[in-house]
C-alpha cells in the first residue's frame, strides 16, 4: 500500500522500511524532543536495527520534493499480537498531517493483513493524539524500572 498527502512544503510519500533506513530512523528516535526531560531515559540507548525492520511492517514517510527523500516520520505495525510497536514524527514536521497521514496507512496495513484491531501502549504525551485519531482507552501498562519509569497509558484501535 503506497499513501501520500500534499504538506505545507511539499509532497510525502509512505514506503515500505529497508535496511539501510535503520540509522535514520534511530536518530529520529534518539533525537525527538517528546522524550527529553524525565522520558530521556526511554530513547537514549535506543537503536532501531535492520533486523527489526526486515522482521516487522516498518514504514517510513519521506518528503518526496527533497532529493534525499528526508524522513519525516514512521511506524511499525507486529501483527502477532497486533500492536503499534512504534510511531515518530521528526520535530520539525510536527502538526502537518504526518503523524494522521501514517495511522490511516497503518490501519490499511492492518486491515490488508486481517486484523480487526491493534493495540497501542502510549508515550504519555502521545495520548491525546491517539485519542484523537479514533483509539479509545483500555487501561494502564504499569512502570517497569529500570526500563519504563512511568506507567503508560494502553490504547486500541478498531478496524473496520
């Protein structure tokens, strides 16, 4: 499945994640400002290896007016059991339609591979967003130090 949305400064497409997507993707993670503070801890050993992305349904927007192809966000979708493992939108492409742009195409996803529903355990911050493309609540992943200090809302997504 292949979605794109005209932004502000130009066109993005999503793709399938390869291999070579594998430090891009890290540094995003690494770098996004939604966990400094008290949540830095959670990224900052964190890598994103190519064994994951051969492994899962990893999928990457990219800024297709840029040579380079920048990445402005991605996701992983695990289909047993089904959850949004991981969705980021870079800083600076933030409230520009990409974080809605990537759950519609993770639900197509979902639906393509006959699911009828993914679970989604939230960054804290991250939960209204959720709630706001249609997740409703379903409980509290309790902290688990040294790993997660905090506990984290638990969310699902209904697919129709």
């Amino acid at each position: 499945m292949r979605s794109s949305v005209t932004t502000v400064s130009g066109a993005t497409a999503v793709r399938r994640a390869v291999a070579r997507d594998a430090k891009r993707l890290t540094r995003l993670v690494r770098g996004s400002r939604a966990y400094e503070g008290p949540y830095a801890s959670m990224v900052a050993g964190y890598r994103l290896g190519p064994d994951y992305i051969e492994a899962h349904r990893v999928f990457v927007a990219v800024d297709t007016d840029d040579p380079a192809h920048r990445v402005l966000g991605f996701y992983s979708l695990v289909l047993a059991p089904p959850e949004l493992d991981l969705l980021f939108v870079a800083d600076g492409s933030q409230q520009r339609g990409i974080g809605r742009l990537l759950v519609q195409h993770m639900k197509g996803e979902a639906r393509a591979a006959g699911l009828d529903r993914v679970r989604v355990v939230s960054h804290p911050p991250a939960e209204g967003f959720y709630r706001s493309m249609g997740a409703r609540p379903t409980g509290i992943v309790t902290a688990n130090p040294p790993a997660v200090a905090w506990d984290r809302p638990e969310l699902e997504f209904s697919i129709p």
